[in-house]
C-alpha cells in the first residue's frame, strides 16, 4: 500500500476522533411545540423563523426547524413534548403556556426558550424572570389588561359592565382574568364571566356575556383566539363591540384593539434562539416581557355597530381598517 496514503488516513481517523461533534455538525435542530394554530401564535412561529434567518441560521441551510401543533389539547402538547425530547435537538421552544409547560417537564437539560406566555412565573415555567431555571428562558407577552380596560372606557364613555370568555384551564387565561377584575374594579366597572373549556364553547358562553354586558373584552386566551370569528359574531348579533387583547383580532371584527405585534414577538424570540445556538448559557440569558405594542382601530366594526370612534384614539392609532 502507499504509505502516503496510509499516513493521510491515519490522520483524518484521528481528526474524526479528536474533533468535537458540535464542531463537525453543520445543521442545527430547533423543535417547535405550539399549543393551536391561530393568527397570533402562527405569526410568532412565522416571526421566529424570519429572525432566526436573520441571524444567520436558515431552513434548508443550516436549520432543521421541526414544528407540531397539539390542536389546542394540553395531553397532545405533553405527547410532542416527550417525542421532541427524544429526538434531541439543540433548542425547545414552546409558543403559548401549555405548550411550554409540556416542554418544560419533559427535559431538564435540553434548553427551553417560552414565548407568547402571560405569566411564566404563575404557570412554574421558572421562578424568576431575572434568574432563569437551568434550562428555562423566554419572553412573557403580559397583555397591558388596565390599558385594555381604559381603552373600553375611552370607546363607550357611559360603560357600566364589561364581559369576557376564558378557559379556566388556561393558567395565562386565569392570571389575565384576575387583572381584568382589578383594572374593571378600579374603573368602577362590573365584570360578567363566561367560560369555555374548548373552542366550541366560545361561540355559545359568548352570547349569555354579550347579553349582560355593555362590552365584551377578548383576552389573549388561546381558547378564545382559535373561535374569535364565534366571539365576535355573537356580540355583533347583541350589537355589543369586542376589545381585543391582541391586534390579531381586529380583521375578526374586534372593534378597538391594543397588543403586541406577535410577529415581532417572534423576531424576539430568535435572540434567545440564536444566542444558544451560538453557545450562551440559558443563565445569561434572564427572560423578560416582549418589546412593543400597537392600537389597532377598526372602523368598519364600529360603524356596523352604530359606534363613533373618538378623533383621540383614532390619533393615536397604529393602524386603522375601514
């Protein structure tokens, strides 16, 4: 045999013996779990894809983005959390509180990055925003629900009551329907409650709200975001107009809307991504409350309703639809 060629193997065995697997893998696997497909979290995944190119790591490049929905069932969000983990990819991110919840007690070292999560603390994600778990970081998207409720005011002057939908079994739901009692109590408003454990509730809790209300207030409920069209036609059929926690809901026929921009919510998330992908510890990395939020207007809504909207917030207004 040539001995040249005898030694040039040698050395390229002991290359492959010596070389780091990190450092010969060319592709990096990021597995995302979302908890339904509605517009606000489809943008956040679209947002995060969109950054993470931008950074430098792009599908069919040097990205494998691997992606489930659990079609709104927590007990399918646990199942694409197990199956995930085992795959083994190089970052977790969990878009919406279930979903994270899932991501988060299947795995103790894979890194975990949460996002479109309201309350990270209340849902056991992790103890401290500023001190992030082991593994565990992410941006919370905690709906400004005071804001909300002066908005209501600032549309209906005369407002008296102001209803809402949630699911119970959503922790973020919870924690904003709390909120919304304690802004609506200092703004001497009555709150009237429906709940909806799925998606085909919402249509039907919605109708008893709307006729005991003056308005009706449509949080960041993931419940509620994937049957908003169910939502807003019931207030619309009691001539009652919808506040929208999440811009999203405005091509729905929310009337006035002010939330986060859940793309940019996405593009946000990719800094976490990116940055463990590039080798920083989940530790420097503390989670913090997304950047950003709009005030949506939707004229069109308002006048259907027989509603004037104020030149004030029509002024402030991020965008208006007519």
């Amino acid at each position: 045999m040539n001995v040249s060629k005898l030694l040039l193997s040698a050395c390229c065995a002991a290359t492959l013996l010596t070389t780091p697997l990190t450092a010969m893998a060319d592709t990096a696997k990021v597995a995302v779990s979302q908890i339904v497909e509605h517009p606000a979290l489809d943008a956040t995944r679209k947002g995060l894809l969109d950054g993470l190119k931008a950074k430098g790591y792009e599908e069919g490049k040097n990205l494998e983005f691997v992606y489930q929905t659990a079609q709104g069932n927590p007990a399918i969000a646990v199942q694409i959390a197990r199956q995930f983990v085992g795959e083994k990819p190089d970052v977790l991110v969990g878009i919406a509180t279930p979903s994270a919840q899932a991501l988060v007690a299947a795995t103790k070292s894979i890194p975990v990055v949460f996002t479109a999560v309201t309350d990270p603390v209340g849902a056991k994600l992790i103890k401290d925003m500023a001190k992030p778990n082991a593994n565990v970081t992410g941006l919370s998207d905690l709906s400004p629900v005071a804001q909300h409720v002066a908005l209501a005011k600032e549309l209906l002057p005369n407002i008296k009551s102001i209803g809402v939908v949630y699911n119970p079994g959503e922790a973020n739901a919870v924690t904003l329907v709390e909120l919304l009692r304690e802004a609506a109590k200092a703004q001497g408003l009555k709150v009237v409650e429906g709940t909806a454990l799925k998606s085909a509730d919402v249509q039907s809790a919605a109708q008893i709200v709307a006729s005991q209300a003056d308005a009706i207030y449509a949080p960041t409920d993931n419940t509620v975001a994937s049957a908003i069209d169910g939502l807003v036609g019931a207030a619309n059929q009691a001539k009652k107009p919808v506040i929208g926690g999440a811009t999203s809901y405005i091509p729905n026929g929310a009337v006035a809307a002010l939330g986060f921009d859940y793309y940019q919510i996405g593009v946000q998330t990719a800094d976490y991504v990116a940055a463990l992908l590039n080798g920083e510890e989940v530790s420097a990395l503390p989670a913090k409350v997304a950047v950003g939020s709009d005030l949506a207007i939707n004229l069109k809504a308002a006048q259907k309703l027989g509603l004037e909207v104020p030149q004030a917030l029509l002024d402030r207004a991020t965008t208006v639809e007519k």
